[in-house]
C-alpha cells in the first residue's frame, strides 16, 4: 500500500508519480514504486534483527509483518488466464512474503521488471529471510483475473507490468473461498509460516 499508493499512483504521501498515472508534480512510476517496496523491506529486517538481539529475550515478543492479499482466482481455466492470476499473487503478495522467506523476488517479477527491480546482497538476503515470527494477513475479498492477450506496455508503471485483466464486482465482494484459497497458498507455498488473519 505504501510502495503502490505512495509511489505509483501517488494517491497516498508522499504522492509520487509520474503523470500519466496519477495527479502528481514529481515522481517516476516506473521505478519508484519497486525501490520504496525494496527499502521497507531491508527496513523491517533491520527493526527485526535490533529487536531480536536486544529485546526479544526479555519480553519474549514475537515479530509479526501485515501484508495484503486480495485472492486473484482464473476467469477460466485457460493456461492463460491461470498465469496471469499467478502473476497477480506474485506482484501482490509475493513482492513482500517472498524475500522474507527465500531472500528473492519471484522470479516472475525479476523476468518481467528486470533491472527496474532492486536485488538483495547476499547479506540483505541473509537478513531479510526469515525477518517475521508471524504473517498478519489482511484479507479483504478476492477477484477474477485473465489474460488480457495484450503485449506489454511501453508505458509501464507496477500496476501496468502485471499484464492482468482484472473481472471482479465492487469493492468489498464477499468470497469465503477466496480466504480459504489465500491462506492455503501462503501455506503451501511458504512453508506454513504462523498466520493471523488481522483484517
């Protein structure tokens, strides 16, 4: 929310964009969204690995992260349309849960983003995986995605290098089985961290 909103559209501070994405005076959607994601990321490693060392005994905390996942489900079950809704949960929630557990972007966005998308030093990896004792997933609704059949834009922002179509109802759209389908994929696909769903 704070790299996409902030960076990217600029709806949120600090309101940076470029201006065929948003109503913005300064900003560059192209690559600032992917460099305010990479820093929070090495940021909350950082305040994980002080509090670790110097707190944590003590008070006996537990580290949590809150990440956003709307589930993206296919529209249809074209090969298609199953990628695009993988590219989706990539860029979504895969942009920030997967360094923390494998200290790497996935590998869809390091091939779509390519040099636009910082990369971690060995070090920051090391440091950034396993930064969490447990993941708050805000889950709000969950929504249709295909395969536009588009070829990329030359006008490119974060939103734009996903390449999805998007075919969902209003904002909040109730779906029990998209929750259910969420969890079950951080579960599988990232080794079963401890999860709270907090929203």
């Amino acid at each position: 929310v704070v790299a996409t909103l902030g960076f990217d559209n600029g709806i949120n501070p600090p309101n940076r964009c470029s201006k065929q994405f948003g109503n913005c005076t300064d900003g560059n959607s192209v690559t600032e969204p992917y460099i305010a994601a990479h820093h929070l990321i090495l940021s909350h490693a950082e305040a994980v690995k002080r509090y670790r060392e110097k707190y944590q005994a003590k008070q006996n905390g537990r580290i949590d992260i809150f990440l956003d996942f709307v589930w993206s489900e296919p529209l249809t079950r074209s090969k298609a349309d199953y990628y695009a809704a993988q590219r989706a949960r990539d860029f979504h929630i895969g942009w920030f849960w997967h360094p923390l557990v494998y200290g790497k972007y996935p590998r869809t966005m390091q091939k779509i983003v390519r040099e636009r998308l910082s990369k971690f030093t060995k070090s920051e990896a090391e440091k950034v995986k396993n930064s969490f004792d447990i993941l708050c997933l805000n889950h709000y609704t969950s929504y249709y995605r295909y395969d536009p059949h588009r070829p990329p834009s030359n006008v490119t922002d974060y939103q734009q290098d996903w390449n999805v179509g998007f075919a969902h109802s209003e904002w909040l759209y109730e779906v029990p089985w998209g929750m259910y389908k969420a969890v079950t994929y951080v579960k599988e696909c990232y080794g079963s961290p401890n999860i709270i769903l907090s929203e």
